[in-house]
C-alpha cells in the first residue's frame, strides 16, 4: 500500500511540476563528461598570454533589435582580432515572447527549423542578471561602475570590452577540440603565471556557427522584417562543465598546471560548424571572466 501511496505522490508531483513555467534546479542527467583530471606544479612558469576577453549576448529570434547587437560584437571581435570571443544565449522559458522559436501552428507566418533555447543558457542569465528586454549582454560578466547589472545595452559594449582588454590574466590556456564518432573530445590545459587567491572555475561551452534559420530583424526604416536566411553563431549548444564551471582545486600559484579532458555527445549540430569556447571565471557572487580562449572543432 506505502509503495501505491509514493508512487501517485511522485506522478502527481511531476505532473504539477510540469505545468509550471520555472525553471528547475540545475541538475547534470548525462554521464559524467570528464575523463582526465590531473594538478601538477611545473617548474617552467611561461610568458602570460594577452588576456582574452568574452562577450555574453543574451537574444532571441522574436527579437527584431537583436541582430543589430550580434553586429556589434562581430564589430568589437573584428577590431580586436583574436582576443574577442563571443557566446550567444538563447535562454530556455525565460522572455519567451522574445526566445520561442516560431510555430506555423501557433499562428506565425514561419516555422523555425530549431529551438535554440538551452537550459544551461537560461541559467546563466540568472546568474548574471537577468533583464526584462533584449538585447542585452555582458563584457567578462563584470559589473562596472555605474552599472546595476553585468548585463547592458549592446551600445556599451566597445567601451566596456577596451577597458577588460587592457588588464593582464594571471593564467594562460591552451586548447583542443576534435570530432571523436558522436562526441566531442576537448581537451583543457591552464597553467597559472601568477599567484591568485580566489576560487577560480573551469567553464566550457561548445557553439555552433553558421546556422540558418529564421530571425526577426528590422529593415532600413525600422520596421520588423523576417530573415529566413539569417546565420545565427556562436550559439551555446551544451556546456561541457557545469554551467557556473568546474572547481579548479588546488592552490594557485606560479607553475600551477590543470589538465582537463571532457567528452559530451553531440546533439543534432552540424559537427565543421562547432565551436569550443573556455574561460576560467570566479564563483557565482564574483561572477567575473578572468581568461579565454576558443578553437574550431577539429
């Protein structure tokens, strides 16, 4: 009878959960994706590398602004060649009037081929600072004076990512990403130049580029028009880590190597077009992005 009684409890339990709209605590349902975890000190402290910096854009494909700060990024990546790395969110159940992929059924003149939301993209927006208007993105996810969140208005991002590229890292990485049957198998080196006390996090994000698909924008005049054609990049497809990283555990100084290899089964992407994007980030309350870098899939 006691197992009746828990089983109707757990099936009304899901089905209330289901109902509803929030988002769930973020728990991990796929195998455990990292297969090397190895910490040494090296005895060899090589020259720091310049910092890389990373742009956060939080869009949707009912966001007709949208695109106009996707062109901002490119902008600042372009004139910053090989220290701009850019992520795109589309974050899962949250402005879902802005996010939700079109539905000939639900009355849109198109359908989209794919649903771009993730759960991990979601998350993130939380953590970061969640807004109620898109576009809308961060530089490192620094809260910089003046500012009520680490997100803002796309027009700041220039300033904001001169001020980040200007500052020294005190960890250099080196990365690989390669195509191994259905995973992805990357592989993570960071090596600290300089001592650091704070807790630092091991994040990596696998992105997808070069995705047509449709997305509202806005023509010459200013008004909403719909690109069925429209190439959507950079966009988060899983992360490897946790969505906040993985705890770098070990104490920080010169000489300090961690080795990480994941592997994470891909989902429908296109495997030439993926991106691997790694940054090591402080703690939830610090938020800040410390060091990236990203490589193609190989």
């Amino acid at each position: 009878m006691k197992k009746i009684i828990f089983a109707f409890s757990l099936v009304v339990s899901i089905a209330f959960l289901s109902s509803c709209e929030e988002i769930p605590p973020y728990i991990n349902f796929e195998p455990e994706s990292v297969v090397e975890d190895t910490t040494y000190v090296s005895t060899e402290i090589p020259t720091p590398q310049q910092r890389q910096i990373v742009i956060e854009e939080v869009t949707g494909v009912r966001c007709p602004n949208c695109p106009a700060a996707q062109a901002e990024a490119k902008i600042i990546s372009n004139n910053n060649p090989g220290r701009v790395n850019i992520i795109t969110l589309h974050p899962l159940n949250k402005l879902n009037q802005l996010t939700s992929p079109f539905d000939e059924n639900r009355g849109d003149k198109y359908t989209s081929k794919y649903d771009f939301r993730t759960l991990a993209g979601a998350l993130i927006f939380e953590m970061v600072g969640i807004n109620n208007s898109l576009p809308i993105g961060n530089v490192n996810r620094m809260k910089f004076e003046g500012e009520i969140s680490p997100n803002i208005e796309y027009q700041k991002w220039s300033a904001y990512s001169n001020v980040e590229l200007s500052k020294p890292t005190p960890l250099n990485l080196e990365v690989t990403a390669k195509n191994i049957g259905e995973e992805v198998e990357i592989r993570v080196k960071v090596t600290y130049t300089t001592a650091v006390s704070d807790s630092n996090y091991l994040s990596v994000a696998i992105l997808e580029n070069d995705i047509k698909d449709v997305q509202e924008s806005r023509d010459e005049f200013g008004s909403s028009i719909y690109d069925k054609e429209y190439k959507h990049t950079h966009v988060l497809r899983a992360m490897a880590s946790s969505f906040f990283g993985d705890l770098l555990k070990a104490e920080y100084t010169p000489g300090r190597v961690f080795i990480k290899t994941y592997r994470y089964k891909r989902g429908l992407w296109n495997p030439a077009n993926l991106e691997v994007l790694v940054f090591v980030n402080k703690d939830v309350t610090q938020k800040e992005i410390i060091h990236s870098t990203s490589v193609k899939v190989q």
